[in-house]
C-alpha cells in the first residue's frame, strides 16, 4: 500500500502550478492539504489526517528547492536578439503547399543564410523570416489563403549548453516562467542546438531578464603574471 507520503508526491509532481506555488512560498500548506485530501484519500483507501498531509508537503518542498535551483541554471551559454521579425500564417491547402515548398527551395539556392522558418499544423502553416522577406513573398501568395501577417516582431535565440538535455520539462519550465510575466509569446522554434521566441517589441526586455536566470554564468579569472594589468568588471 502506497504511503501518504508518496501519494502527496505524486499529486504535486502530475501539476506544476502546485510546485511553483509551493517553492515560492505563496500557497498555506493547510489550504493545500485540504484541497488534495479527497485525491491521497482516494489513493490510499483510508482516511488520511491533515496534519498527516502537511506533513508529507514539507517533506516534498525541500526537494522540490533543491530541484528547481539545479533547472534554474545552466540551460543556456547565449542569448541573442533580433528584430525586424515578421510572422505569416496561411491556410493550409495544396495550393499553398506547393508555393511554400517553391518559395523554400528559392531560398535554398539563394544560399544567404537569411531567417526562413516554416510550421506545419493540421491547417495552417506559418512562415517565420524578416520583414523585407515577408514584403517579397506576400505579393507571391494568393490573396485569399493568407489568414494573418504579423511584422516588426522580434525574436530572442537561445543556444543551449553542450550538456542540455532536451525534454518537455525545460520547454515547461521555460514557458512557465515567461507565463508568470505575463509575457505572450506568438510562436517558437525548437531544435536540438536551440529555443528562438517570436514575441512583441514590448515584451523583449521583460523575457529577456526573465531568460537571463537560466543562462550560464561564465567565470574569467586572469592568470597571476596578468592579474594587475587586467581588470575585469561585472555588469
């Protein structure tokens, strides 16, 4: 039989608003326990004591710190900003299909290395480039199978450390943060090697130092012989 312990645990660990609420210190334990009494009840097949809950809740915060202290950190080596961002999203048809598929292989031979990204979902695909780009490539697409443009956005690009381990939960962690900011992200691009945010103009000093919590802190430390000719200040 599962111990109470372990039921609480695993209550907390399937929500990560409970999580967040409970390593920031905002949530009162006995609220929570009483919330989520009827759930380890269930599990346990016995009643359960309050106290019995709190209990196992400051046993589980503890780890829950030392957890989140090692996610905060390290998650990326840089973080770079661009603007002049534009975001375009067609219907998605066999028409446009066959214009997008054209206007990538375009850009392929054009072999300029230049901001071309394209989403596919179950109706629509979206298209991430520059403005100037956007400008040239709209008036290639039809009219009617154009749904939205969105232009002078800008997009935040963040490689990750070699040691990055890619999984849901960072991506969770990432937006939840940037959620708390009340930060609206208007789409993204994920890859092996690293996260770019497509955002609002307004928004990209708020993530930005939202962001700059996960990034790698590296330590220069001059040789001896260099030490009173090099000065070296923190910002």
């Amino acid at each position: 039989m599962p111990t109470i312990s372990r039921i609480t645990k695993e209550i907390i660990h399937g929500n990560t608003f409970l999580q967040e609420a409970i390593t920031e210190g905002i949530i009162s334990y006995q609220k929570l326990a009483e919330y989520i009494q009827p759930y380890v009840e269930k599990k346990a097949e016995r009643n359960i004591k309050i106290s019995a809950i709190m209990m196992a809740i400051r046993r589980y915060e503890d780890e829950l710190k030392q957890a989140k202290s090692k996610r905060l950190h390290n998650y990326f080596d840089e973080i770079t900003i661009k603007t002049d961002i534009a975001y375009i999203l067609l219907e998605k048809n066999k028409s446009t299909l066959d214009q997008v598929h054209s206007l990538n292989e375009d850009m392929l031979a054009q072999n300029k290395g230049d901001l071309f990204h394209i989403n596919y979902s179950a109706d629509e695909i979206g298209i991430i480039t520059s403005n100037v780009i956007a400008r040239d490539i709209t008036s290639k697409l039809k009219k009617e199978t154009i749904k939205r443009i969105i232009i002078n956005l800008c997009m935040i690009t963040l490689r990750y450390t070699p040691d990055h381990t890619d999984s849901s939960e960072n991506l969770s962690n990432i937006f939840w943060l940037l959620a708390r900011e009340n930060i609206k992200v208007d789409t993204w691009i994920n890859n092996s090697s690293e996260l770019s945010i497509v955002l609002n103009q307004k928004d990209v000093i708020p993530t930005y130092r939202s962001l700059l919590k996960l990034k790698k802190t590296i330590e220069i430390t001059p040789s001896i012989d260099k030490k009173d000719k090099i000065k070296i200040t923190k910002s």
